[in-house]
C-alpha cells in the first residue's frame, strides 16, 4: 500500500497538512458563518411562531368565552321565553277549563231540571194511571164504579209513603 510507504511519508504529511488548514479554513470563514445564520434564522421564525401560536390560542380563547357566554344568553333567553309561553299556556287552559266547568254545570243543572220535570211528569202519568186502574179493579170486584175523589184521595196517600 502506498500509504504506508515510509519514503512517501512525507509529502504525504505536507499535503495532509496544507489539506487541514485549507479546508479548516474554508470551514471556518465560509461554511460555520453559514451555518450559523440559518440557525439563527430558524431561532428568529421559530419564535416567531411561537409569539403568533401564543397570539392566536388567546384570540381562540376570547372567541370560545364569547361563544359561551352567547350560547347560555341565548339558552336563558329561550327558558324564559319557554317558561313564558308555558305559564300563558297554563292561564288559557284554566280559564278554558274554567269557562267548560261553567258550561257542565250549567248544563247538568238543565238536565236535573227537565229530570225533575220528567220524574214529576211521569209521577203524574203514574197517578192518574193508578187511579185508573183502581177504578176499573173496584168496578171488577164491586160491579159499581167507586168515587173518583177517593180513589185520587187513596192513590196520593198511597204515593207519598211510598216515595
């Protein structure tokens, strides 16, 4: 191996050396500066970025207060209105209620009038029916027909323990 031959050895030290200090040179003045601000550039936009993120999680947090305090107003507003339109709800059935409880009333006391008028009627029908047919019993049983006063007279007597 060439490398290892002792009497190249030393231009091949000379020209390892002039080699090192040309490129540490070049490293040095050209390439490290380089370098050194793209670093520093990517620092500078990285803070950047970082100041902006800060910036916008701040915005994005007044915006999502503001959504919340919008959402339980316009939550707030809807139970009252809900509330309101319950309660409004509420007093027309009761007056309705109210005005139909009337009405069932007024109706069932016309009904107990004509029942009453009915049974009173229908009272009548029976005693005079009543006192028909006792008539036409004593006419069978007397072969003469029997005094119409009396049989009203027995028929109410009759009616009045029995009702």
């Amino acid at each position: 191996m060439p490398q290892l031959d002792f009497t190249t050895f030393a231009p091949q030290l000379f020209w390892l050396a002039v080699s090192f200090v040309v490129l540490y040179g070049l490293m040095r003045w050209l390439a490290l500066p380089r370098v050194g601000q793209v670093i520093a550039g990517r620092r500078e936009h990285l803070s950047r970025d970082l100041t902006r993120a800060a910036d916008l999680k701040t915005e994005a947090e007044a915006a999502l207060a503001a959504y919340q305090k919008t959402l339980a107003d316009a939550r707030a507003a809807a139970q009252a209105a809900l509330r309101e339109t319950s309660e409004k709800l509420a007093a027309e059935a009761a007056a309705r209620q109210q005005q139909l409880s009337a009405t069932l009333a007024a109706q069932v006391a016309a009904a107990e009038a004509r029942i009453a008028a009915m049974k009173e009627q229908a009272l009548a029908d029976v005693r005079g029916i009543a006192t028909e047919v006792g008539g036409a019993v004593v006419e069978k049983l007397i072969g003469a027909s029997a005094d119409a006063a009396k049989l009203r007279t027995a028929v109410e007597h009759a009616a009045e323990r029995a009702w």
